[in-house]
C-alpha cells in the first residue's frame, strides 16, 4: 500500500489595495460599535434634546471670561454624557423651577483649562428672572440686568464645572418664570 499525500500550497498576494479594503472595513467595524454603544454624540429620538446655541451666544460668551467653540465631531466619539444628564446636572445649581434653553457641546477654554475641556453648555432660564450686578456706590448708574447665563458641565464625567452670566444687547432677555412656591 502506497501513501499517496497531496499537498496543495496557495500563495496569495496582497496590494496595497487589499490593504486599504482591510483598513477601511475595520474603521467601519469601530465606528459601528461605537454608535451601537451608544458613545455618538448624536442625540437619540427618545431623549429630550434642546437647540443649539445661536451664533449671538457664542459671542456673547466669548465676551466673559470664558472662550468656547462647538465641539468636533471627532471630540465628541469619546464618550459622553447624554445631553439629559447634563441638563440635570446644570438645573441642580440653580433655583428650583428654572428651564433649560438650549444645549451644546463644546470646548470650554479659560483660565482654569487653558488647553480646554469638552463639555455640555447648557443656557438656563433662572426662575425669579435676571438681577443686575451692584452698582458701586451710591449714585452710580446700574448696569442693565443679566440676559443670559450658562452652565458649564463635564462632558465625560457629567460633574458641574461652572456658571456664567452676564448682559449683552444682542440677546433677548427671556421671559421671566416665577419661583415656585415652597
């Protein structure tokens, strides 16, 4: 009896095409598992979502102390809180009974996060209304009441980072809501 074996070898070559088919079908792959995870910035039907901030906003912020520009879409994928946890977090550190306005992630630049830090920007409309600032002494004219004020929140943590308010003439002063009773 005679073993007969039978080798058959294939050799494949692979381009630099091949290689990029590969490369595109694995960031494919990634990209679908982060959206089914739910890590996408983009906002679900189920979830509340608030607007956008207007363009006036973003320049009336940008006149305080703080900078901010609209996240990228890349910053984003990292991983964050949704917009209605945010949103919850913001309405925390104000009166009870005020409202959110508007929401956007952002880069959050000041003198705390030179480098800047992603996070929610959520516009509140603080119920009791919009104070003005002390005038300084007796005789002095008051400024006008603030018209805005914006809470800052971690996008990856979800913890409060800070508020600013303040008046800009471009913006409408919103409507006023009474404080709740207690």
């Amino acid at each position: 009896m005679a073993d007969i074996t039978t080798s058959t070898t294939r050799r494949y070559r692979y381009t630099h095409k091949d290689g990029v088919i590969v490369a595109c079908a694995l960031i494919l792959l990634v990209v679908g598992i982060a959206l089914g995870l739910g890590l996408s910035p983009a906002k679900s039907s189920a979830e509340p979502t608030l607007p956008s901030f207007s363009h006036e906003l973003f320049n009336a912020l940008n006149n305080t102390d703080v900078n901010v520009s609209p996240a990228l879409s890349q910053q984003a994928i990292t991983g964050t809180v949704s917009e209605a946890a945010a949103q919850a977090t913001a309405l925390a550190q104000v009166r009870p009974g005020s409202q959110a306005l508007a929401a956007q992630l952002v880069i959050l630049r000041n003198a705390q996060w030179p480098s800047g830090v992603l996070a929610w920007a959520i516009q509140i409309n603080e119920a009791g209304g919009f104070h003005a600032p002390s005038a300084g002494p007796v005789g002095n004219q008051s400024p006008p009441p603030r018209n805005f004020k914006v809470v800052f929140v971690q996008a990856a943590a979800g913890t409060f980072l800070e508020g600013v308010s303040a008046y800009d003439a471009a913006l409408p002063t919103p409507p006023s809501i009474p404080v709740p009773s207690s």
